[in-house]
C-alpha cells in the first residue's frame, strides 16, 4: 500500500460537506475503507472533529424515537487519541421523551461511559464488528449499566 491509499477516505472527507451527504452515503464512505484509513482520517484533528461530530449529529434523527419514549438515560463517549481532557474526545447522549440530543458538556451521572477508539465506534455503527466483539478483545470499556450498553444499538435505526 503507497501513502496516498491511506489518505484515501481523509482526502474524500476533507473535501466534502458532510452535513450534505446522505446517511447511507456517509456510511458508505467509512464502511468501504480499510482500517488504515480509517486511522489516517481520524489521526488529522480537523478531519476527525468533522466526522465525530457529524455522526453523533445524525444520532439525534436516527433514533428509534419508540424504544426511547419513556426513557430518560445519558450515555457518556469518551474516543481514545482525542484532544480534550485525558486525550478523549467526549460526546454525551441523553436518551429521553422519544428523542437523542447530543452535548459536548458533561452530565453529573450517566447511566453508562463508553470508552472507545474512533475506529472502533464506527466499525460498530457500520456493522463490521458488534459491541460484544468488542467488549470481548478488550476494545471498549464500559462503565455503568453493562446490560444497557450492551443494547445501546438497538435504540439507534442504523444505515446500511
């Protein structure tokens, strides 16, 4: 593999408004490209803000608004090799009144802490490895409600 295959996905990205990109497009871009990439695209901070917060933008409309009706529960991401406190990059989702808002701030006390690599969520949310693939290598920690993250998946209509 030469230099330029591994900028691949972070060439495409840098030069694309991702707010304009169809979901299925989207994940078309990060599914299709080796890991390699992935680590390329996510190593540019800029390019990595882009995509982490975009996919956590779009976590607020593909939320199965049924499954979280009666539900009030925050879910805290902290992204390895990030540039926030500790080297995280952390997003909180509160799951509540049918709906998923996405905050930078820290909430007191969240149901569960998922403690990831970028890759890795987004091998998750494109369905190229499961949280239980994960938890088992020992690629995701979690804290809090194991039973809850476990299936965090499913309150989400995930593209494919």
């Amino acid at each position: 593999m030469d230099h330029r295959d591994g900028l691949e996905l972070a060439e495409r990205v840098a030069g694309t408004d991702l707010a304009t990109v169809d979901a299925s497009t989207l994940i078309g871009m990060v599914d299709s490209a080796p890991r390699k990439q992935l680590e390329a695209a996510f190593a540019d901070e800029t390019l990595r803000r882009r995509l982490l917060d975009e996919i956590f933008r779009r976590m607020t409309t593909h939320v199965r608004t049924e499954k979280v009706r009666d539900m009030h529960a925050v879910v805290r991401w902290r992204l390895t090799g990030g540039s926030g406190e500790g080297g995280y990059d952390r997003y909180e989702c509160t799951l509540a009144d049918g709906a998923c808002t996405v905050s930078r701030e820290r909430s007191p006390q969240p149901r569960v802490t998922i403690t990831v690599s970028p890759v890795d969520f987004v091998r998750l949310i494109c369905r190229q490895t499961t949280p239980a693939e994960l938890y088992v290598t020992g690629k995701i920690q979690v804290k809090g409600d194991l039973g809850f993250a476990a299936g965090l998946i499913g309150y989400f209509d995930l593209p494919r």
